[in-house]
C-alpha cells in the first residue's frame, strides 16, 4: 500500500484526486501541518477494512481462535481443502439426518 505524505494546504488543492487516488489504489495521504503528522487520508474500503480489525481484535473469542489457529499450523496440525470438503459433507449430512429425526 502506498503513503506519501504533504501538507494539508497542498492536500486541500489536491483533495479530489488524492480521495479518488486513496479509493481506487488503496494508497494513504499523511497530511502534515507544519512537518508534524496531523491526519491521514485513506479510501472508504481501506477504513473499513481498519475498523473491522479493530473490532475483531476486541473479541476475546475471535482472539482465541485466531491463536489457537495459528498454533494449530505451527504445529502441523492442517488439513488439504478436499479433506475439509470431506469432514463439511459428513457434518451436513449428520445434520440433515439430526434434522429429519426431529
């Protein structure tokens, strides 16, 4: 991802197209004031994207299983996406049998 940094005088002259730039090339305006960083210009997709981290990353659950995930490739314990498919299908089917019994 690209940043660039400028002052905020040149990025209000330049402000459309840094918005479009930020949108289309997921690239980010650090707008300074007086050489000191003061804000940060980025397209709607890349704020949400941040703001679903952050709210990810406040969820004790998520964060436990993102760990012992992690953990679980570390060690080797992983499986080939046709063994997934394997262990999904089972799974529907105990599940459209559980269903039928009901």
């Amino acid at each position: 991802m690209k940043e660039k940094s400028m002052s905020i005088t040149e990025a209000r002259a330049q402000l459309l197209a840094l918005s479009k730039t930020a949108r289309r090339r997921m690239a980010r305006v650090v707008m300074t004031n007086k050489g000191e960083a003061e804000s940060v210009l980025m397209g709607i997709n890349d704020y949400r994207s941040l703001l679903a981290t952050v709210e990810l990353s406040q969820r004790p659950d998520i964060m436990s299983s993102i760990r012992d995930a992690i953990s679980d490739i570390r060690d080797g314990r992983t499986m080939t996406m046709e063994e997934a498919h394997g262990v999904l299908r089972k799974v529907g089917e105990q599940t459209t049998k559980a269903v039928e019994i009901e």
